[in-house]
C-alpha cells in the first residue's frame, strides 16, 4: 500500500504531465473533458500517484466508484484470480456461477423483504435505461417521469431524463419521447422555504402527471436518493414516502437511481433506506465493482421477469473480472464496515465544513449524508445567486495544492466530496485544511 500521504514535489500539473495533456489534445475528442490535468501512474487507498511522483489526496474517487478504495489487495487478488481462469464467455452464452453471485448478494443487499431478481450491466446510463425497458414491459405503458437537477446518463434515453442541456444535450437531440419531468423538492431553493418543501414540491409532482400526462400512462418515476452531478441535492424527510403512496396508488413503478448514492456511500447499504421507502427497483453501478465497470438493475421478481426471453442481456454485462471484482468489493465493505466508516466520515466533513462557513458566508448551504457530501456556493450578498467561478476556481485551488475535488450542481456552483470510504482521518483533516486554504486564496 502505497503510503498514505499527500506530497507535493512539482507545480501541479507537473512537467510529465504537462507533455501528456498536449499529447492528449491530438489523440483524444475534445468533447472528452473537463478534470485537472494531472496523470495518474498508480494509487492505493485515498492516494493517486501523478507521473511526476506527487501524491494526491482523492476526494472524487472517480466519480464515487473507489470507495473501498484505489487497487484493494482483496480486489486485486479477486481479479487476478479471475483473469488467470477465464475473462470472458458471455454469460447468455455460456454462464458461470460469479454472475448467480453477484445478483444473490444484489437480491439480499437491496432494501424490500419480498422476492427479487438481478440483471447484471455495464454502465449506470445501462442500468437506468433497462430500468425503463422493465417497468414498461411490466406495465404496458410508455411514460417515464424525472425530476429537475436529475442525472441519470449520456445514452439517447437516459439524456432525454437528464435534466441539464450544459454539456450533456447540446447538440444531441432528438431525444427519446414519454419524458416528463417536474420540479425537484430542493429545500435550498424551494420558493416557500424548506419547511413545506415535501409537501408542495409532491402535490406540483402530483398535479402535472395528472393534467399533463395521466396517472395510467406512466410506467415509471425515477429519482435519485441524493441527486449527484444535479448537485448532491438531498429532497426533504417524506418526499420519498409520498411518492411511494403516489406509485401504490397508481400502479407505477418506483425506480430509485443509486448509482452515484448506492453500496455504503451514504452510511447505508443503500441511500434509500434513509427515507423508510422501499422501492421497487434499484439501479446500482460505480461503487459496486471496486474499480471495474459493473451495473445492475435490482428488483421485485415479477416486474425483473416482466419483459421477454431474451429481452435483457448484451455482450459484456456481468462479465467475469467484473463479478469477481464486485464479489470482493461487497465482501470489503461487509468486513470493514464501509457503510459504519461513511458516517463516520460525514461527521468529520460536517464538523470541518462548518467551519469553513463559518469564516465564509459563501457558503450557502452544506448537504448530504455520510461521505457524499457538498456545500453549495452562492454570493454573500442574501439572493442565493449561485457563484460558479467561485467553486471552479476552489476545485483548482485544491488540484494544485494536491487535493482531488469535484464539483457538481445544475448551475455549477457546488463542491462535493466523495473519499474512498477507507480514507484515514488525518488525510481528510489534510484535505480539508487544503479546501480552506484554496477558499481563503479564491476568495481573496
Ligand atoms: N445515474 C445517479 O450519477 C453517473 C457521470 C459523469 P454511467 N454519474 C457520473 C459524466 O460526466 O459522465 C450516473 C449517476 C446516476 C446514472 C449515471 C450514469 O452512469 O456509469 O456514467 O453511465
């Protein structure tokens, strides 16, 4: 394990660096961007490893998907194992017992004590939309309902639900039809104040299905726990339970995306387990194959059966390293009480980011739960205004003092963190003595 600390040796991005973002700029799309600039040649835990031999603290994770940490021994030795077996088959053409594996744990792990099946993918957008495909098949019926702020993928569908043009939809259309998206409970910025947030944000939610779409068109209401890239927006105590009686009531399906939220990253196996709401499928992805790409869709048995033989599948979903990885990584949460160690890093963040409010009133808002967490940034004049530039120019002051930040947020103004669920306290004390000084420096 590499030592876990951060070092910084060069400017960041350093000269090595530096030659490969130029090299990158003839081989690789432009419309692949974003990050910092800063190559990564190994990690371990919390740490990346540059090519210029600095270490950096990771509080993205790659976008919340190494929270047992980087390269788990358990991981790496599931995986090598694997690949020194057989690395791929197919599993509708000739399966093997890792991908039965794997969807018994998804079965067993995911909230609701009623019978379930599995279907095992590639990617979140993957799961969502087949997450879709189900809930039609089960429903015979086309309509879909998201939320504002909603992310849930770059395919044709899942664009269609995500909300934000800026840069996921510009240019792409046209894109899938039966999409119907309503106003997001975002206590923060709710028009009456947080208080009756639930309440009002459910009966708009109510009230458009109703006039413009109809209660028995709908096949499916999704929704993220904590909605991620839309801003680590966590919906009032309720929302979740009235869409739930909403959905018994109506017949439709209640898709929660857990994605980003899901396998201990909130301080639960799952973030909706918070609301006391049991829906009836789950998306899962990122976290859940320790650093391969896995996802699944989880659910009641009759609706996971609902579409046709043959319907479901694709080449690589469920493919052997990945289940073998993923079978590791639930294993390392379970021992290591990842789920325990989330809220325990919440705490510490709470605790640290109030105190950066604290001493700066841009700090609007700080949200989430367990080791998703964010703070919100507007300017300090009262109007909630959001400031951008002010959570761009934070992430950069952070990069280059050696701290991996994301930022997130319908209008770009939010800072989240997503640690490895391993990462050791004195490192997030660093990071987030880091955060404060990259504010200090933006804020001038
Ligand atoms: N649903 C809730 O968070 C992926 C995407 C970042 P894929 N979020 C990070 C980017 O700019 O592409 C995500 C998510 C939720 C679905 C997805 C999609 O997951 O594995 O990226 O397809």
């Amino acid at each position: 394990m590499i030592e876990q600390r951060r070092i910084v040796r060069t400017a960041l991005p350093g000269p090595v660096s530096a030659e490969l973002a130029g090299r990158r700029r003839a081989e690789v799309s432009a419309a692949v961007s974003g990050g910092n600039d800063i190559y990564v040649a190994e990690a371990s835990g919390a740490i990346l490893v540059d090519v210029d031999g600095n270490r950096l603290i990771d509080f993205g994770s790659g976008i919340g998907v190494a929270s047992v940490g980087h390269s788990h021994p358990k991981v790496v030795e599931a995986v090598t194992a694997q690949a020194s077996g057989y690395g791929h088959t197919c599993f509708m053409v000739s399966p093997y017992g890792g991908y039965l594996d794997l969807c018994r744990e998804l079965n067993a792990r995911t909230p609701g004590d009623f019978e379930k099946r599995s279907v095992l993918l590639n990617t979140g957008a993957e799961a969502v939309e087949n997450a879709v495909k189900i809930a039609r098949a089960h429903t015979g019926r086309p309509a879909v309902v998201v939320f504002d702020h909603a992310y849930h993928g770059r395919t044709n569908l899942t664009m269609a639900m995500t909300a934000k043009v800026q840069p996921y939809k510009d240019g792409f259309g046209p894109f899938a039809p039966e999409v119907y998206r309503v106003p997001m409970a975002y206590p923060y910025r709710w028009p009456t104040g947080p208080q009756h947030c639930a309440e009002e944000a459910f009966a708009e939610f109510a009230s458009r299905v109703h006039l413009q779409v109809g209660e028995d068109h709908v096949a499916a209401v999704v929704l993220e726990p904590i909605q991620g890239e839309g801003g680590f927006i966590v919906p009032p105590p309720g929302f979740w339970r009235l869409l739930r009686e909403w959905c018994d009531q109506h017949g439709v399906v209640l898709v929660a995306d857990e994605v980003q939220s899901g396998f201990c990253r909130t301080g639960d196996w799952f973030a909706v387990e918070h609301e006391g709401v049991v829906p009836d499928l789950v998306t899962s992805a990122k976290a859940l194959g320790g650093g391969l790409p896995i996802a699944a869709v989880t659910g009641r048995a009759e609706m996971m059966d609902a579409p046709v033989p043959g319907g479901l599948g694709g080449t690589f979903g469920g493919n052997p390293l990945s289940c073998a990885a993923s079978l590791a990584a639930i294993e390392v949460m379970e021992s290591e009480d990842l789920a325990g160690r989330a809220r325990q890093l919440g705490a510490i963040l709470t605790s640290r980011l109030e105190g950066l409010a604290g001493s700066f009133p841009q700090v609007g808002e700080i949200r989430g739960r367990g080791a998703m967490m964010a703070i919100e940034l507007v300017t300090p004049d009262g109007s909630k205004s959001p400031d951008a530039a002010l959570a761009k120019a934070v992430v950069a002051g952070c990069a280059k003092r050696g701290v991996v930040m994301l930022s997130c947020g319908s209008y770009g103004n939010v800072i989240r963190m997503l640690p490895p669920l391993v990462t050791a306290f004195d490192l997030v004390d660093d990071a987030m003595d880091v955060l404060a000084e990259a504010f200090a420096e933006a804020v001038g």
